[in-house]
C-alpha cells in the first residue's frame, strides 16, 4: 500500500475516534456485558454530537445531563438505535417532549424535565408506547388533544405523578383506548370526570389530591378493579357513595385504599357498619381513624360500635353511659324513693286511726273511749289527797259540768279507764 494513502486512512481514523466516542469501549458510561443496557448518567453533555451508541442497546439512561434535544442530530442519535425500548430522559432541562419519530420505543421516561405542557408532537403518531412517565414536571393542566398524537398507541400505563394539576379535560385521555393504569398522584385535583372515557382502565391512583368524597364516576366503571384515594381530604362516606352500590351490587373483585383521609365518623356511620361486613374490599380498613368529633379523634374506624355512639342529634340504639344519663337516672331513682316513703306514711297513719289511736293536738281533740275497768285495780285519790295528772299518757284538759261543779278530765291510753271525781 502507498505509504502515503496509509497515513492519510490512519488520520482519518484517528480523526473520527476524536470526534466519536463509543460510550461502553472507552468507558465512558457503564454498560452491560452485553451492551443491552447502557447508564449515560450524570454526565455534563449538553448534545450527542461527540457520542456514538453501541447499536445493540435495548435499555439506554440519559438521566441528570445538561440535554434539551433541540437538534435533530441529537435526536437522530437515538432514533437510528436500531433495538432500543426503553428510553429515560428524566433530569434535563428538555422543556418540552422531543419530537422522536422512532416508532420502536416502548417505555419513555421524561421525569422532571421542566415540562409544561403533556401536549405530544404528531411525529408519534406511528409510536408504539406502552409506558409513559410525565412526573415530577409542572404541567398544571391537561388539555384535550394533548394525547391525540398517541391514539394508534398501546399505551396501557400513565404516570403523571406530582405535576401540579389542577384541571384534567374530560376528553383529555379518549385517544388512549387501550390504557390500564393511570396514576395522578400527588396533584391538586377535586374531580375526576375524565374517567368516563377510559373503558378498559383496572387501576387509578388518585393519592394526595384534593377530594373529599369518593367520586361517583367511579360507580360506572365496571373495568376498574383498584381505586386509591390515600392522603385526601374525604371526610363523609355514606349512602351515596360507590361503596354502596358495590355493596348492593355484592360486588367481591375490588380494592380501595384510603388512609390519611379525614374522617367525620359521626357523618360516617354507614361506612363503619359497611367495614363490619364489608372491610375485604377497603384493604387498609385496620388503620382509618376518625378526626373529628373530637371525642373519636384518633380511634380506629374497624374498632367503634356505630349504634353505641353518641353522636348528639343521632340516637343510639344500645344504651351507653354518659354524665348527663347519670345524672337522670339519679334524679329519676330520687323521685321514686320520695314516692314510695309517701306512699308508707300514709299507709301507717291510716293503720293507727283504725286501730283506736287519736293523736290530741289541743283542748279541743276528742278524748279516745275505752272499756270501764274495775276501780281497785287503778285507785283514784280521796278527797284531801294530792291529785297528781303525771299518769297521763296524752293531756288533761278542764271541763264544766252541767251542775255547775268542776273537774278533772283523765286521758289515758287505750284500755285505761276514765272517771270524773267532784272536787269539793
């Protein structure tokens, strides 16, 4: 070989191995053995211009670089990889979703990406995504149309976790027929409307959002098989709420989540009857506590006795003892006691004023009548004695006799005789 077309080959070579780095034969990033999966992470590219892929590579991570993916060349470094699925692209200043005309990704992660907007360009329109992860972004809002890209997708899992939301558009998911799981974690949402278009969906997780009653959108999805609504701000579960028509619907196949939520257990007495019978289909049941009336506040739901409560305007079935049902039953065994003494102290008067005892409160009071009994046996003193009244048992009293003499009148107590002696 000319030794001059040798040294121009080898400068070429040499030129490209400068300008081209394949990321796993010098190191640059950590790659499996066979090459399948490769960790660019934490490196401070700001494009992929100097950055060659090896072309086997099935799992590619590009997270917490300094990439916006603005150049088609930087995309077109991923695009032409021709096994990639799975693509992570969290921790870049993207700003928006890049427009990959790829059709061979599966599963896109673009986690913290400083997006504000979930709005997909039509080059995926041909995408084949079956995973997509929006989390951690500020989107705030999702539009209908935003997914309209992704509607010959098989997108069956959405993550749009911790992205500010406040309003979802009714319409905003239809173009996704084929979606399964949908997590709306940790936003600000109230209602969720948006359900009534997803006919194949068997989980939605609706934690740290802003609800405060079960949704009655839920009622109508028959697919979906989990429901999670930790962390909210629900207070009342009664009779209108999809719990009741599963119930009534003996519906077996579902499972709700709800702890850290609110709970009014006064407002909430069907649902804790509904957890004596029905708790396999709440699977944290053991740990939802009340928060209010205060008197329940911290008691666990699974453990009250709904017809023992004593919830003021509601009447409990089963007695329970309170102060102020003390302090009736007190009063009320006070009366009774007062009743009754009554009713045995004029039952004894009675009984002494038929057995001949007349109680003398004056001079006027009639003088009982007893048997005469024969003198000898109490003798009276004779004229000139000291005639002393001491006997008496009740009093002695002054009479006048028609004969215009007086004397003493003796009272005695039953069986003692009384006489009257002429005083001279």
């Amino acid at each position: 070989m000319n030794p001059l077309l040798h040294t121009a080959i080898t400068f070429v070579s040499l030129l490209v191995s400068i300008v081209t780095t394949d990321v796993c034969t010098d190191r640059i990033c950590t790659c499996s053995k066979e090459f399948t999966l490769v960790n660019c992470d934490s490196k401070p590219w700001l494009n992929l211009s100097n950055v060659e892929f090896p072309t086997q590579v099935v799992t590619l991570t590009l997270i917490n670089d300094k990439l916006n993916l603005d150049s088609s060349t930087d995309r077109s470094k991923i695009e032409n990889l021709p096994r990639l699925l799975d693509l992570s692209l969290n921790q870049n200043p993207l700003g928006s979703i890049p427009p990959f005309n790829s059709s061979r990704i599966q599963s896109l992660s673009l986690d913290d990406t400083s997006l504000t907007s979930a709005r997909f360009p039509p080059s995926y329109s041909s995408s084949i995504l079956q995973k997509l992860n929006l989390n951690n972004n500020k989107i705030r809002s999702i539009q209908s149309g935003d997914f309209q890209a992704l509607e010959n997708s098989k997108l069956k899992r959405l993550h749009i976790d911790n992205a500010a939301l406040t309003t979802v558009d009714q319409n905003a998911f239809a173009p996704l027929i084929q979606l399964q799981s949908l997590s709306l974690q940790n936003n600000q949402l109230k209602s969720c409307e948006f359900l009534s278009t997803l006919r194949v969906l068997s989980s939605i997780k609706l934690d740290g959002n802003l609800f405060t009653s079960l949704p009655s959108q839920l009622i109508t999805q028959s697919s979906i098989k989990s429901f999670s609504f930790t962390n909210n701000r629900i207070s009342i579960i009664d009779e209108s709420s999809p719990l009741f028509t599963w119930q009534k619907e003996n519906r077996t196949n579902i499972q709700v989540f709800l702890a850290n939520n609110s709970f009014d257990c006064c407002q909430s007495l069907w649902f804790i009857r509904f957890l004596k019978i029905s708790a396999h289909l709440v699977q944290d049941a053991s740990i939802l506590t009340c928060a209010a009336p205060s008197v329940y506040a911290g008691q666990n739901l699974s453990a009250l006795n709904p017809d023992a409560m004593n919830c003021g305007g509601s009447q409990p079935k089963k007695w329970s003892w309170t102060f102020e049902r003390i302090v009736a039953v007190s009063l009320g065994g006070f009366f009774i006691v007062l009743v009754v003494a009554g009713t045995i102290a004029l039952f004894v008067r009675g009984r002494r004023s038929r057995t001949g005892y007349t109680e003398i409160g004056g001079v006027n009071d009639p003088l009982p009548t007893a048997p005469e009994m024969p003198t000898e046996q109490f003798p009276f003193p004779q004229h000139g004695e000291d005639n002393d009244d001491s006997v008496s048992t009740y009093s002695t009293a002054p009479s006048a006799r028609t004969d215009g003499s007086q004397a003493r009148s003796l009272s005695t107590a039953v069986g003692v005789s009384v006489r009257d002696e002429k005083i001279v």
